[in-house]
C-alpha cells in the first residue's frame, strides 16, 4: 500500500491528516505505557532482579534507574528535533521507534544479577538510557507532525490531540495488562519472569507503528519548507539562540501537568493504600480516571478550536490550583465512589481536558525552520523540573512528614506549579488560526 498524497490543491484532507495522526500516536502509547509500566516494575521488581543490594538499597537503585531514563530526554529531543528539522519529521520518528522498539525488548531480555553479575544493572542502565532518548524525541516532534499537516484544518487542536490520546489509552493499556497478568499468575512468577512480557508487547507494538509510520508522508508543511531550500544546518541550536524565552515560558505550562500527574496518580495511588483502599481498588479508580481522560481531552480540543488554546489551559490550571489539597479530603472518606469523583476531577479532568490543546500549543509557538527541535526542547525540559524534580521534593516531605501529612506541602508544591503556568499561559501570545508556513516572531 503506498502512502498518501496531498491533493492537487496542495492541502491534505481529513483521511490523509487522519492517517499522520494514527502514525504520530503509536509511538506515544508506547511512551505511555512504558511511563507506567517501568514505574511498577521498577519499584516492586527491579531490586531483587538487577542488584545485590539490602533492603530499601535495592529498590532505590531500580527507582533511580527508572528517573534517569526521564532525565536524559531532553537529549533524544535536542538529537532527533535537529533530524526532524534537517531531514523530516517522518524519518526522525522512524528512527526513533526503531531505537525505542529495540531497547524495550532489549530490558525485557537482560539478564538477572545471578546469571551475570554486575553486567546486569550496567545493561539496563545502557538500555534505559537509548529508552529514554528515543522517548525525547516522540511528543515534540509526533506534535509538529500532525498539527503541520493539519494546519488548514478547522480542527488543528482536535488532530494535535491525537498525540495528547496516547496518555490516557498507554495508562488503560498500562493498568490493565498488570491486573490481568498479575491475575494469571502466581507473585513468585510474576516477579521472576512475568514482568518481562510487557516489554516484548511493546516491541510488538514497535513493529506494528513501525510498518504504519513507514507508510505515512511526510507533512505538507514541511514538504514546502524544504522545496524552498529553507532547512537550517543546526536547527536545535539555533531554537534555542533565537528563542530561549519561548521554550523555557512554554516549558512551564506542561511542568503544570507534570505536577498533576504525580499528585493525583504517582502520589494518589500511594495515598489510597494508606487511606485504606485494599487489593488493587485504587489501580481500578486509575483506570476510570483514565478513560474520563480520554473524553475531557477530546472535549479540550474541540473547545481549543472553538474558542481559543489559551482559555482551555487557563481552566486547567485554575481547576489545579483549586483542588490540589481538597483531593485527598474526597479520599480520606475511605468512599470508593467520593475517591473516584476526586481522582476524575483531579487527574481526568485538569490532565485530559488541557492536554486538548498542549500540542497545537507547543507546535504554534515555533516556527517551521526548528519546530520540531522547539516543541520537543520545551515539552521535555518540563518533564526534568516538573516530572523528575517534583517527586525528588516529594519524597524529602514524605521522609519529613509522613503520608498522612505531607500532601499538605506537596498539593502546595503543585499549586505553585499551577500558579506559574498560569502567569506563562497569560504572557504568551494567543496562536488560534497562526500561519504554520509563515514566520514568527522570535521572542
């Protein structure tokens, strides 16, 4: 089957951007479920598999091993932004699924500590790092893609969302394959060969966007760029030479989400445990939360199109900053359904809703010339100080203050997140109906 073209006027039309859409997405699932995945396995397998180390040592090491694969993103977006803006934003996701297939598969197959000693840790900290490379390059650059090829369409932020979609279908993938698997066997199994099988599915499911990506064009946007002899030699550096305040003001907005993914599901399921919740109730309260993701994204993006980006993200922030510590007054209830309102509204709402419009947000901010290098930079950098920084000060007040009180500090940390995203989202230009092939504006 060969790949779509544009039509003769020049502009995809809806199957066409329809298709872009389905290729950008695939590699973001895996990106998801990966996220929750490794996190699970990380800190309940990992210890005893990769390390000879006592107690709380062992699991340390496995839950330091899973960080450094968030924290060396920015590299795989600065690498793969500069390809994507040099030689497409096709080829650059195509290298970087082969790259994020092939390492997955590669810690599902390494071997224990008892087999080969000290090579064992030293491999998955080899694999985690090409992991997380590949992943730097996926959400930017997946962005650019199908919002480009989007750029003539009434529902620009609708088909950038597509990208936005794979979080909520990687957590329902994530959560349901460790209910069923742990369902199917025994915990001496599980934690001995069991864990291994989400990593050989998300290679599979590597080789399946792989063949869909590979058929899939380029976007116009970039197509015309290139005709015109207008590609940069070092897109990634110059992005951040002639644009430092975009992307660091830009980074903000998603550092807010960041914080509200760990509130409201790292920290949450956590919380739920101590609160009372028995077995595997508050991954099932997860897992409703996850799906009322999906709708209050779909209904973000459509409200981003009608109304504008900023609005939308204005509401999150504010539904954020406002429900950051009543949250955990809903699930000290120990009421399964006041829990599940709680975590609808805290991580299904304030997540979904304006994740409807991040990645129009992040693409219209650049210019063609290093958009991809631009989005992938500011998307990225959010998820060192947001995702990776936020749970390092949220452990030193779990240490200080226990479960049952430090929710006060860390929904305050949250909320200053929230009030910062805030001040970026008003000083930031509006970008409805924005010229993808015309210039902007450095600022």
């Amino acid at each position: 089957m060969s790949a779509a073209s544009p039509t003769s006027a020049g502009t995809p039309d809806n199957h066409q951007i329809y298709r872009v859409a389905l290729a950008s997405i695939i590699g973001s699932v895996i990106e998801q479920y990966d996220y929750l995945i490794t996190g699970i396995i990380a800190a309940t397998v990992w210890g005893n598999v990769f390390f000879k180390l006592p107690g709380l040592a062992a699991v340390a090491a496995a839950i330091g091993v899973y960080g450094f694969g968030i924290i060396i993103r920015p590299i795989g977006a600065f690498i793969f932004g500069h390809i994507a803006d040099r030689n497409g934003r096709k080829n650059a996701l195509v290298y970087a699924l082969v790259m994020m297939g092939l390492s997955t598969l590669a810690i599902g197959l390494t071997p224990t500590y008892d087999s080969i000693g000290i090579t064992a840790p030293v491999l998955l900290l080899l694999f985690r790092f090409l992991q997380g490379i590949s992943f730097g390059a996926e959400f930017g650059t997946a962005s650019t893609w199908v919002v480009e090829q989007a750029a003539h369409s009434k529902y620009r932020a609708f088909w950038g969302a597509w990208v936005g979609f794979a979080i909520p279908i990687g957590l329902l993938l994530g959560f349901g394959s460790v209910i069923a698997v742990r369902s199917l066997m025994s915990p001496e199994a599980f934690n001995g060969w069991g864990w291994r099988i989400f990593f050989v599915v998300g290679f599979l499911v590597a080789i399946v966007g792989l063949i869909i990506r590979t058929r899939t064009t380029d976007s116009f946007v970039f197509e015309r760029h290139k005709s015109k002899a207008a590609v940069l030699s070092s897109p990634a550096r110059q992005v951040w030479r002639e644009m430092p305040g975009t992307i660091l003001r830009t980074s903000l907005v998603n550092a807010m989400f960041s914080g509200a993914f760990f509130l409201y599901f790292v920290f949450g399921t956590g919380y739920m445990k101590a609160a009372g919740f028995k077995g595997t109730t508050p991954e099932l309260i997860g897992l409703i939360a996850a799906a009322f993701m999906l709708l209050f994204m779909i209904v973000g993006s459509l409200l981003a199109d009608r109304l504008n980006r900023r609005t939308v993200l204005l509401v999150s922030s504010a539904v954020l900053f406002v429900f950051a510590i009543p949250y955990f007054s809903f699930v000290n209830t120990g009421n399964f359904l006041l829990a599940t309102v709680a975590e609808v509204i805290g991580f299904g709402f304030v997540f979904g809703f304006g994740y409807g419009a991040i990645p129009t947000f992040y693409t219209e901010n650049f210019p063609t010339q290093y958009r991809a290098s631009g989005a992938s930079a500011a998307y990225q950098l959010s998820q060192v100080y947001g995702g990776g920084l936020i749970p390092i000060i949220a452990g030193l007040f779990l240490n200080a203050y226990g479960i049952q009180h430090a929710y006060y500090y860390i929904g305050a940390l949250v909320m200053l997140y929230a009030a910062l995203a805030a001040y970026a989202i008003i000083v930031t230009p509006e970008t409805k109906g924005s010229d993808l092939e015309g210039a902007i504006q450095t600022r």
